[in-house]
C-alpha cells in the first residue's frame, strides 16, 4: 500500500490541536494508526468512506481531511449510536477508564468543525444495519465499533457487500482477542476479501482482484 506524505502532516496537525488544547478527546496511539488509515482512503481513490465506531472523530476527521488535501471526491460518514450500554460493553477493555470512551455527537462536531470538515452522522446501532444507508456504496470502511464476541465480524459482514475496495480494522493486537479471531474467521470463509496490509495495529482487507487469467482474456479495443 502507498503511504502518502500528506497524512503524516494532517496527523502533526492532529498533535498540535491536541497540545493546543483545541481537539476535544484524544486521538489513539498519537494518530500512528490514522497515517494507514489516510493512505487506505486515498489508495481507494473517490467515493464516499465509512466508519463504524466514532467517538471523538479522529478516524472520521482523517479520513475527510485526506480527501480534501488530495482532491478525492466522496463524503464521510461515521455509524456511532453514543449510549451508555455500547460503552459501557467496552469499557473493560479500555482498562477500565471510561473517558476513553465517553466522545458524544457534540464533540464529533466540534471537532470536525475545527478542521474544516463535515462528517455525517448516523446515531445507531451498526448492527441491524442503519435504513439510512441501506442503498449506500462505499470505497473504503473503517471497523472500530463494538470490540467483543462476534461484532467484528458482524460489522464486517454488514458491510462486505456495500464496499467495492478497502476495509479496515482498528485494533488489531493480541489484547483485542475478538477482532483477532473476527478477521481470521473473515480470511477463511470469504474468498471475495484477502489481507492487504498490516502496521502496528492497523489491518486492511481488499476486496479480491479478477483473476490475472481474466484480465488477460479481456478484449483489447482501440483508443
């Protein structure tokens, strides 16, 4: 996958806000994660990018500053239903420090405000799937939602047929043992998706290419 140079300045960016005191929340791991991110949503090119699991909106901000920065076409949206039984699911595995988790649709909106850009916000569930979006396509998807028992794979399988190129997981470690086995089980049982990078805890799938086979086979026509 192609790093672009553009996201290491929009996560400098990100750290300034932060010592600034103007982002309110935190971004994880010091945006490391956002700079694979940022590269997966320009790799996918234009088209509209989704995230499950929001909170402060870094991932969400990132992800519509990229597109902004290189001239991608396409909006954002982030699915994040901001209750306290969701959160309160997760919590454990934040080690035990609810304000890790505790972003609200106020601060997703401060925050893109801040950088200048929109995300739309869809407050459900991402599973049953919202009927807001049921019509939806999108480039890319970003899973950072429910972390536990079988909603990694839940999440992806919602939106397995409503992504044409990338989708990526946060998360991706040893002390995440659901989103672990989520994609495992993803690799073994869906012949349409296959592993296409992984960096510290960031992974990306990508929807499987024609075989090489097919694309040799196709008609040559004239420009």
């Amino acid at each position: 996958m192609k790093i672009y140079p553009e996201a290491f300045e929009i996560v400098k960016k990100f750290n300034k806000a932060l010592q600034d005191k103007e982002f309110e929340g935190r971004v994880a791991d010091k945006g490391i994660n956002l700079i694979f991110l940022m590269s997966m949503v320009a790799n996918a090119g234009d088209g509209d990018h989704i995230e499950i699991g929001t909170l402060f909106g870094a991932s969400a901000i990132a992800a519509a500053l990229i597109k902004k920065e290189l001239g991608l076409g396409g909006e954002v949206y982030a699915i994040d239903p901001y209750d306290e039984e969701t959160r309160s699911r997760n919590v454990k595995m934040m080690a035990d420090v609810p304000e890790l988790l505790s972003g609200s649709p106020q601060a997703l909106k401060k925050n893109a405000d801040l950088f200048g850009v929109k995300i739309k916000l869809i407050q459900k569930q991402s599973d049953p799937w919202p009927e807001e979006l049921k019509d939806n396509v999108f480039v890319s998807a970003y899973i950072d939602g429910d972390h536990l028992h079988d909603m990694p794979y839940r999440d992806f399988t919602n939106l397995s047929e409503r992504v044409s190129d990338y989708i990526g997981f946060d998360n991706y470690e040893e002390g995440y043992p659901d989103v672990l086995g989520g994609v495992s089980k993803i690799l073994r049982e869906n012949e349409d998706w296959v592993l296409f990078y992984k960096n510290a805890s960031f992974l990306a799938l990508r929807r499987r290419l024609p075989p090489r086979a097919d694309a040799e086979m196709a008609p040559i026509t004239a420009q």
